[in-house]
C-alpha cells in the first residue's frame, strides 16, 4: 500500500472508534429490529408511480404533437418536390387514346352482340368456335367410336 492510502485508513479508523461513533452504535443496536411491511413498500410504489407519471406527461405529449406535425409536413415537401419533377410523356399519350379508343369499340361490339343474339353463344363466340373447326383434322379414327 501507498503511504497516502495507509495515513487514509489510520483516519478512518480513529474516526470509527472514537466515542461519538460509539455511542451511535449503542443507540442503533437498541433499537427493535422491524422488517418492513408490504403495505409500506405499495404505498411507496405508488407515490412514486405518481411522481414518475407526472414529469413524463409534461414533455411526452408536445413531443408527439411535434413529431406528427414535421413527419406530415416533411411527406408534403417530399410530395411535392417529386411531382414537380415528374414530366408527363408526350410520345405515349396518342398510343394510350388510340389504345382506350380500340377498348371501348371492342367492349360496344361486346355489348351489341350480346343484344343481338340473346341468351347462348355471342357472335364473338361463334367465331372463335368456327376457327377452331377449320383448324381441327378429324381422322376416321377419331369418328369410329360415334
């Protein structure tokens, strides 16, 4: 050991054994030994429960105010500043018309043939199935078990 560190320990321990610790120790060791009740420690838990709940509430909610209010305006900038950026293609729009304008013809005739030929098979229909007659090459295999 150091020489200060022994001079420290000499101090403490005269300050230990004097006679004002003494009689402190007397007085403590006359004392009851109580052990502490549960009630206690609940009602302890709940003042600082209190305590606890009431520092928080002071800075938890401008805290969430703030937060919502920057993350709504920071998706607005960025909103806007992407769609600002974003140019409409001018090549494609006449293919886009020419492509709905067919769709709404195709649906028209759809609709106009479904009128016209009632319940059953559409004239769509009809023609599909006739291609598929011509394509068919029927053997006299194919025709013996009828």
């Amino acid at each position: 050991m150091s020489k200060r560190n022994l001079v420290d320990d000499q101090v403490l321990d005269r300050k230990l054994h004097s006679n004002e610790s003494l009689k402190i120790a007397d007085a403590v060791k006359g004392l009851p030994d109580e052990e502490l009740s549960l009630v206690w420690r609940s009602e302890l838990n709940a003042k600082l429960l209190a305590v606890a709940n009431r520092g928080r509430g002071r800075w938890v909610r401008p805290l969430r105010w703030t937060t919502g209010v920057g993350a709504s305006i920071a998706a607005s900038v960025a909103l806007f500043v992407a769609l600002m950026h974003v140019e409409a293609p001018q090549a494609g729009l006449s293919a886009k018309r020419d492509l709905e304008s067919q769709m709404v013809a195709a649906h028209k005739l759809s609709v106009r043939s479904v009128d016209v030929a009632g319940e059953g098979l559409s004239f769509l229909d009809e023609v599909e199935l006739a291609s598929a007659h011509q394509d068919a090459e029927w053997t006299q295999e194919d025709l013996e078990p009828l």
